[in-house]
C-alpha cells in the first residue's frame, strides 16, 4: 500500500488532515472488495469495506482517512475468501499523525508542513520547522484572509484548509501590474506581479478610526531608507505623508495615524521589490 497527501520523505500527516491509502494487489475479479482496517498506537480505531477495482493486470483499492488525535497510524487490508478470489492480504503501511495545535516555540515535522503550506499560498514565512515569530505573523496574516481568530496559534481547521490549498489571497485590481494591494477589511498588504499574481502576503496595520487610512489607487512617489524620527523604517511614501513602513507595534487591528504599517522585520524585504511608480490599491 501506499499513502497520498502527506508530507515528508517518511510519509507523516497534520491531525485534522485528509490521507489517502492506495492499495494494489496482483489478482482481480469483478464485484471483489477490500476490508481496510486502521489501528491508532494499537488500537484499532475505524474499517472500511472498499471495492476492488481493476488496474494494470490486477486490482488497486483505496481510502481516505483523517484522525483527530496524533499518534502512530497502521493500516490493514485484506480480502476474504470468496468463490471469485481466495483470501489475500497487502503489506501493511505505518504512518504518524502530529498534533495541530501549535504554536511559538513549537518545532518538528508539524512545522514543516504548516511552514510549506503558507508558502504554498504566498505567505511571507521562513523555512526552518521552528515556529518562530516570522511564523506566528504568516498564520496572523493567514487568519486574516479566512476571516479567522486573529492569534498566532494553529489548529486542525488551519491544517486541513493549507491541504486544500485554501485560503488564498484574491487579488482585486490584476491589471495593475507590479503593485501593492492594502485590504483594510483583512488588515492584509499585498505585493502583486503582472496578471494578479501573488507575490507575498503579509500582516499590516492601517489607521485606526480617528485617522484613517485614505481609499483610492495612488503611486509610489519617494522611498526613504532606514529609520525615521517618527520611527518608521524603509518608508515608501504614496500620498503626502502616508505610506507603507516598518514599525515596532503592528497590532492585528487598525491602529496607525494612516500609513500602512508592517512589522519591522518585513519592511526590508518590501522595501526592496516596491519601486518608485508602484500602484498602491488601498480599498
């Protein structure tokens, strides 16, 4: 047997996640099946009787599985003895399931997979299995966009959505070329290529009520480097005074005096894709 939708050389799933068995053995009959039977650390948890369908000279079968719990997964299938086929049984599988709930600090598989799952959708996140806090602001911004609790923890909801490949940003204006796309309802700011393509997504807080950001489409008109005396860092100014910078405190709400404002360690790399002339789409 094999498995489908897992992650990792040795095959290993996110609590919350979707596995696929396959199955292949070297006879077949027409109306035969399957009895496939899953063992949790032991413990045998769910069966399923599946069909036997033809495929290469012989017969395959298959089955999806998704636990609520980690632990070790084993995976049985075999076929009784019938008029058609006699009794057979595949060589078992092993698999381990991690538990969703993570958060900073974490490390492991687990964080692997939630780490290629956001890149997966353009969310500024590192490579490393450790969730640091560059992690915990791709999540952010990922609740964000999937109208989800605004914290930097995980859970199965979020696993299974990265599996589905869910939760992508919906790019507004894709005929804009290179440009920047501000969604205030999301508090999410976008760099966009040619066509609406994705380029990153990152967490981002605009005005807050007493002084709201301004709405419209407006261009890239000066960038200053380094940090200023307001304390804004790598600014790129898009209409007099405003403009998207790094700052010390981007809560995951509207809280600035109307620039667009991105964690510090984000400004760097938003600096240097932004250019002079950029649309900035702020709606």
């Amino acid at each position: 047997m094999a498995v489908r939708q897992t992650h990792g050389r040795h095959p290993y799933a996110v609590v919350g996640e979707r596995v696929l068995i396959i199955g292949s053995v070297s006879t077949y009959a027409p109306g035969q099946r399957m009895l496939v039977t899953f063992y949790q650390d032991g413990h045998r948890v769910f069966a399923r009787s599946v069909p036997l369908a033809a495929a290469h000279g012989g017969g395959r079968f298959r089955a999806g599985y998704s636990s609520r719990r980690s632990g070790l997964l084993e995976v049985k299938a075999e076929h009784t003895a019938t008029a058609q086929l006699p009794a057979f049984a595949a060589q078992p599988l092993k698999l381990r399931f991690f538990g969703a709930n993570l958060s900073e600090g974490a490390h492991g598989p687990a964080v692997w997979a939630l780490q290629y799952g956001l890149a997966a959708l353009h969310y500024e996140v590192p490579f490393s299995g450790y969730y640091d806090e560059a992690t915990v602001r791709a999540v952010i911004a990922y609740r964000k966009v999937t109208g989800q609790a605004r914290v930097g923890s995980t859970s199965s909801r979020i696993f299974g959505m990265l599996q589905r490949r869910a939760g992508g940003f919906r790019v507004r204006y894709p005929g804009d070329g290179n440009h920047v796309e501000a969604d205030l309802a999301k508090q999410v700011l976008v760099e966009v290529e040619p066509h609406g393509k994705v380029r990153r997504v990152y967490t981002m807080s605009s005005g807050k009520p007493s002084t709201p950001t301004v709405l419209g489409r407006f261009r890239v008109y000066e960038k200053t480097s380094g940090t200023n005396a307001e304390g804004m860092v790598d600014s790129n100014y898009f209409l007099r005074g405003y403009a998207i910078h790094g700052y010390a405190e981007v809560p995951t709400y509207a809280a600035s005096h109307g620039c667009l404002r991105i964690p510090i360690p984000d400004a760097p790399t938003v600096y240097a894709w932004v250019k002079v002339g950029y649309a900035v789409d702020v709606y």
